[in-house]
C-alpha cells in the first residue's frame, strides 16, 4: 500500500504492468475472470478448512496441516493480485476514468458490507461460545477450530473483495482491434 500517492516511476511501471496488451487481452474474457475468483474462493475456503487440522488434530498432523496451510493461503494471495491487476484494482493506479471510478467506489462499499457482516458473523460466534463455555466442558480447542478459520475467511473478503466483485460483474473487454472496427462502420 502507499502512503500518499505514488510518484510517477512508479506509476508508469504500473501502467505498464497492468496495460500490458497481452495481458489485458488474457483478462478480457469474462469466464476467465469469473474462472479465477472462483479458484481463488476454493483456495480460500481450503486455507481454511486446512488451518483446521493442526488445530483438531493430534501432533503429527499439525505440521502437514499448517504447510498446507500456507501452501493454500500463499497461492490464493498470488490469484488475488492477478485478480487485482485482470480488475484494474491496484492503490494508487490513477489511468482510470470517471466510470471506472465510481465502478471501484461502489465495490470497495459493498466489500465493506461484506466485511462488516462477516465481522459480525464473527463476534456473534464469539459471544456464543463465551455464553456457553461456561456451563461446559468445551475447552479452548472447540472455539479456535471455528473462530481460526473464520478470521482466515474475513481477513481474505476483506482483502480481495472489491476486486473479485469487479471481475466477477465486469462485461468483457473489447480489443483495440474490435474497437477500431466498430469505428470504421460508422
């Protein structure tokens, strides 16, 4: 994240990365987009089902379970800054128009509703077993197994969040190509 705007090096190197002709065309296609929020979901919500083993597990389970992990979370990480850069979700980027802008406003809202609903989900599961625990024999391993992997998830929706969103509702791109074309015909 930057503090301020970013300066125009580093500018230019993101409108390089993210214009990047190849690149754009890769992400053009809709269903592609569509396809890599959806492995990115799966990777997610794997992270998080396997966070659950070395916390229910017995010892030797815990290693494989926290290198899965962080096997998963790392890869959904990396699928969430190609997202990023297929969405054009990147701080600081400033070759955007007015639409495109109001596109990003209205997602980063709605990420923080997703958010706010997820950390209530959370503080209500809390509340939960803080008014259970007391008349029972849980122990602590029964509210970390839930809580953990649902921190994961919040964390992850909180990060990628808009820019899934924009992915996911964006038409598909046109080519400079097809755009030239349809000028021509006029």
């Amino acid at each position: 994240m930057f503090i301020g705007q970013p300066d125009d090096r580093t500018q230019e190197r993101m409108r390089a990365l993210i214009e990047n002709p190849r690149r754009r065309a890769f992400w053009a296609a809709r269903p592609r987009r569509r396809a890599a929020v959806a492995v990115f979901l799966a990777t997610t919500l794997g992270a998080a089902a396997v966070l659950v083993l070395p916390l229910a597990a017995d010892a030797s389970w815990s290693l494989a379970g926290v290198a899965g992990f962080v096997v998963l979370l790392v890869t959904s990480a990396v699928i969430s800054t190609h997202i990023n850069i297929a969405a054009r979700w990147v701080a600081g980027y400033r070759g955007l128009d007015e639409f495109q802008r109001a596109e990003m406003d209205r997602a980063t809202r709605l990420g923080h509703h997703v958010t706010a609903a997820l950390a209530t989900l959370l503080v209500g599961v809390t509340a939960g077993f803080a008014a259970a625990a007391p008349g029972t024999d849980m122990g602590a391993a029964v509210p970390l197994v839930v809580l953990a992997p649902l921190v994961v998830v919040t964390a992850m929706t909180h990060a990628a969040f808009p820019a899934c969103y924009l992915a996911w509702t964006r038409p598909d791109e046109l080519s400079d190509d097809e755009e030239g074309d349809d000028g021509e015909d006029a």
